[in-house]
C-alpha cells in the first residue's frame, strides 16, 4: 500500500471528471502531478503540485485554479478534512481521523509487506567479482554490500533476483598468482627462499593457501611448475575463492552464481559473440590510436577488429584484439554479456569499483548492441572508502600484503555496522569510515540508534506481555493523535515512497537515512515522557493510551521490514 499513489489517483481523477468546469484543456501534465509530505510548518499530510503544473500548461491563474480544484475536492473526496492553498498554488491535504485510522490499520494487518510495491521483472546482478588473486578489501566490502542490499530490495518489492559473481580467473594476473603459490609451496616443502620479484603476490593469504595445499596434497611434489601448473591453478584458485566467499558470508552475503572467465574461453564464447555482433554489422576491421594517456611502446598500429561503440553512446570504437590478435579483456567481456542477455533476464545491473568507472560506456554499448537495445545495463559505481582509527587513518594489512582486507575491517566492527555505514551515503561518494564513531553507543551512531529504537520498543512490548507479530488496531473513537504522534504517522505513510524511490532509482542509501530519520523521532518521543508524565507510554506497568501501542508497532514494523533489506539485525535487548 502506498498512500501517496492512493490519493494522487483520487485527486487526479477528480480533476479529470471535471476539466470541463475548471477549463483545463490540455491534461497531459498530470504524469508530472505530486504528492508529497509538506514542510513541518505546516502540519497537514499531503502537498500536491498539481495547480502548479495544469495552470502552466493551460496558461491559468495556479492560485485561482488551486482554489477551484480545493473546493472540488473538498465535496468529492470525504477522506479530506481539510484543504488549504500555500504559496504560489501548492495545495495542503489534512487527512481525516477515519481515513489516518483506516490507513494505519491497513499496516498493522499487512505488517511483513508494508512498503512493497509489487513488481514481477528479473534481475542479474553482478557484484564483487573481485580477482580471485586474495583476499577481498575494504573497496570489495562497500560494492558487495551495496550488491546485496540492492538486491534484497528488488526482491522486497516481488522482483526475482540472481546474485552473481564474476570470477577473473584468466590472464596474467593467475599466471602470476599460481606462481606466487608455487614459489611458497617450494618455500615450505623444500626450504627454498622465496625471492619476491614484479608482479608476484606478497601477502601473507598465499602462504596460508600453499599451506593448506601441501597439507591436503601430500602425494603431490609440485616440483616442476609448468608440469604441475594447471592442477596448482585449480587447487589455488579454490583456495583463494574459499578465503573470498567464508568473508562474504561474514558479510551476510550469498551469491546465487558463479561464472568463470576461464569458462568463456575454453568453450570458445567469444567467437560466438564476435560472430553475433558481426552478423549485426557493428564490427569491422581496422586501425586505432593507442588509447589516451597510453604512453607505452606496447601499442601498434595494427589491423584488428573493432566494435562500432560509438553507435551506441561511446566516446570512441573499441578494440576487440590484442597486438597479437588475441581476444581482449573487453571481448571476453562481451561474451560474458551475452550470455546474461540469452538467459533472459529484463534487467541487468553490474556494480563496479571507482576504478572502472570509464569503462562504462562500453559495455553498456555492447549489451545495446547485443540485444538490439532490448535489455537495459545499469552500472554503478562504488566510490572508495577512507578508514580512520583514533583520529588518523587506519594502516595496512601486513596478510594482505598492499590493502586493507575485509577480515581487518571484520575484527575492527561488527557485520551490523559494516553494512548499515556502508550504505550511509550514496554510492557515488566517497565514504569515511571512523571505526571509533561505529562503537559509539549515541545518537551520532545511526546503526545504534536505529537498533536501540527497535531495542526500546520490544522492552515496552515485554513489560505487557506483548508480541510485535500480534494485531493491535487502532479505533476512531479513541484515536487522539499528539504532535509526536502526527509527525510519527506521516513518517510512516512515507515508507512507501521512501522504498519506490530506493528502488527506482537503484539508491539504497535511502532506507538507512530514513530508518535513522524515523529512530530520531521515536526516541524524541520516548525521551518527552521523561520531561512530561502525560506522554509516558506506560505508567504502573499499563498502557497510559490505548493507541500508543499501536503507534509502536507501526514503528517497530518499518525498522524490521527496513533493516531486514539491508540485512542488519535487530537485537530486542541492548
């Protein structure tokens, strides 16, 4: 239920049933019509612009037309106690009690689905596909969480959703990761140095993992690498996505899929790809510039195979070849895409790190090009993340070797509040992460103050040997709703919105700002009844209101359905 779309039906109807009588000829403008909560000052439930928008169109008065459609409305819509006309020609909105009663019941009886808007599309988001060359860091944690939390919202609304990762587990990097592995099972088994050159890994995780592989590998010798190469590859690359996925699910996160870079190539994907686009015409063979800011000596102008990205939004066309003729990353990428494009998903989202943030276009290109502009690739982009600890910034990882990991971010602070501080600004900024702030038990902590909101309200439901899952319904008769209470219940009519947009928009980082946003007026709420004993919620271990029950539970309802989307829990007791 979302009572903003409710009433702008009603009221656009109105309008609708009489253009004629308010002289509006051109109705065209109503798709731009909203309903919004008004500024406090004003104390009523609903703004509407609607004046304001049909009076540009049609070229009237938005003042005198804003007067017209009140008195209409006022006659035609009972739920409206009370109209008023602000500013320029916004109209304010005062629900009635029976309709607030209604409203809020309709809540208390539909407690696990309030916010949802129910859609049916499918969803491919892929997320995290780290190297599968270490353990994941701090900018992994923030893409992953943001992956998962998005995800859990779109399904929330009713969307099917498939998780994927994306393993990068071919090219020069694997070359050198098995080799690093190698050099530290020679290390470990035959005592020999383990000299450190370019382009090895250093860390601390690929000791562990040759470890391990010695332990679980005894009848192997691993003394030649080229003959051992590729069942060290498998045994790493095992290895090191066990390490990646026990972190994630640290993290609360699962994916549902796994796909292989390695699989593209052996099952020869991209000559399908190659063959698809071609058939399209949106290849053709070529010459390119080396790429801007390549200075390299590696670059040579010759022929190869080129994508036409520009026909499709990118700044240049885009090489599918190496210098050797080769497939390049971005080929193998392509045949990726298309196999998400064949299995028919209506969306496909990739969350990327800051440092692919120019790579957008292209593949957003190459999904165009591939399904004939029928699927829609969103990418977005997750900024870095700036650690601080005692005021100054946190120091790397000795394990892992030049990051900070995700176990370092894991013994700092607590899954809880990784999640919910991730997701506390938008994606598209840079986060900073003060591990001091997180640990703080006080307003300026909005994890805590969101769990202790949640805390609060199951001490009350205690004392009266209550349970949030039981229905408390409010009746018109005895509803007498108090300032903090009006504040209250427009915050909760919010919800809805609050998730349409978070969803819409792929913006997530709305519900933890709201969530906060709604604990603040609760514990303002609770802390009034210390200062004042007529807003006590209980006195001699009763109910002093009747309805204030209620009020709790609408509360206690949105932080469950919001801090479940993003996958934080709710202690009762703190």
């Amino acid at each position: 239920m979302n009572i903003f779309e409710n009433y702008l039906i009603k009221i656009n109807k109105v309008v609708l049933d009489n253009k004629n009588t308010l002289n509006l000829n051109d109705l065209d403008a109503l798709d731009s019509v909203i309903l919004e909560i008004p500024p406090e000052q004003f104390n009523f439930d609903f703004s509407t612009n609607i004046a304001l928008v049909l009076s540009k169109k049609n070229k009237t008065n938005p003042s005198m037309l804003a007067n017209d459609i009140k008195n209409l409305l006022s006659k035609s819509i009972k739920h409206f106690d009370k109209i008023e006309v602000a500013g320029p020609g916004f109209l304010n909105i005062k629900l009635s009690k029976e309709a607030l009663v209604i409203n809020l019941n309709h809540i208390l009886k539909n407690k696990d689905t309030y916010g949802s808007k129910k859609s049916n599309n499918t969803y491919n988001i892929e997320f995290v596909s780290a190297n599968p060359t270490g353990p994941m860091h701090v900018g992994h944690c923030r893409g992953a969480i943001f992956g998962d939390v998005l995800s859990n919202l779109l399904i929330f609304n009713g969307n099917k959703v498939i998780k994927e990762y994306y393993i990068n587990d071919y090219g020069n990097q694997i070359q050198n990761f098995v080799e690093s592995v190698y050099l530290r099972i020679r290390e470990l088994k035959y005592k020999e140095k383990f000299i450190l050159r370019e382009n090895l890994y250093p860390g601390d995780y690929i000791i562990e993992i040759a470890s391990n592989i010695i332990e679980s590998h005894k009848d192997i010798k691993f003394d030649n690498l080229a003959k051992s190469f590729d069942n060290l590859k498998k045994l790493s690359l095992k290895a090191s996505m066990d390490i990646i996925k026990n972190d994630l699910k640290k993290l609360g996160i699962v994916h549902d899929n796994f796909f292989s870079e390695t699989e593209i190539i052996e099952k020869d994907l991209v000559k399908n790809a190659m063959e698809k686009l071609k058939n399209k015409n949106y290849v053709y063979e070529g010459f390119l510039d080396p790429p801007k800011g390549d200075t390299s000596q590696n670059w040579k102008k010759v022929k190869r195979l080129i994508f036409k990205s520009t026909e499709f939004g990118d700044d240049t066309d885009r090489a599918l070849q190496k210098n050797d003729g080769s497939w390049t990353y971005f080929a193998n990428d392509i045949a990726y895409h298309l196999d998400k494009v064949n299995r028919k998903f209506d969306n496909l989202i990739n969350v990327l790190g800051a440092d692919h943030t120019g790579y957008i276009k292209r593949i957003t290109a190459a999904v165009s090009a591939l399904s004939e502009n029928k699927v829609n690739l969103n990418c977005k982009v997750c900024q870095l993340v700036k650690l601080y600890k005692n005021g100054k910034p946190f120091k790397m990882s000795k394990r892992a070797g030049d990051f900070i990991s995700a176990q370092d971010l894991l013994k700092e602070v607590n899954k809880d509040s990784i999640r919910f501080m991730m997701l506390n600004r938008s994606n598209d900024v840079e986060i900073d992460f003060d591990f001091d702030k997180v640990k703080e038990k006080t307003k300026d902590n909005p994890v805590f103050y969101v769990q202790y909101a949640f805390a609060r309200i199951n001490s009350i439901a205690r004392t009266l040997k209550k349970n949030l899952n039981d229905e408390i319904l409010l009746n018109v008769k005895s509803f007498e709703p108090n300032n903090y209470e009006e504040k209250i219940i427009r915050k909760i009519f919010e919800w809805p919105k609050i998730i349409e947009s978070a969803a819409k928009k792929l913006e997530p980082h709305k519900i933890p700002f709201y969530l906060y946003e709604l604990s603040i007026l609760f514990h303002s709420y609770w802390s009034k009844g210390n200062d004042d004993s007529k807003f006590k919620f209980i006195e001699n271990g009763k109910l002093k209101r009747e309805e204030t029950l209620a009020f709790i539970f609408l509360i206690a309802t949105v932080i469950k359905n919001g801090m479940n989307i993003l996958g934080v829990s709710l202690p009762k007791k703190m």
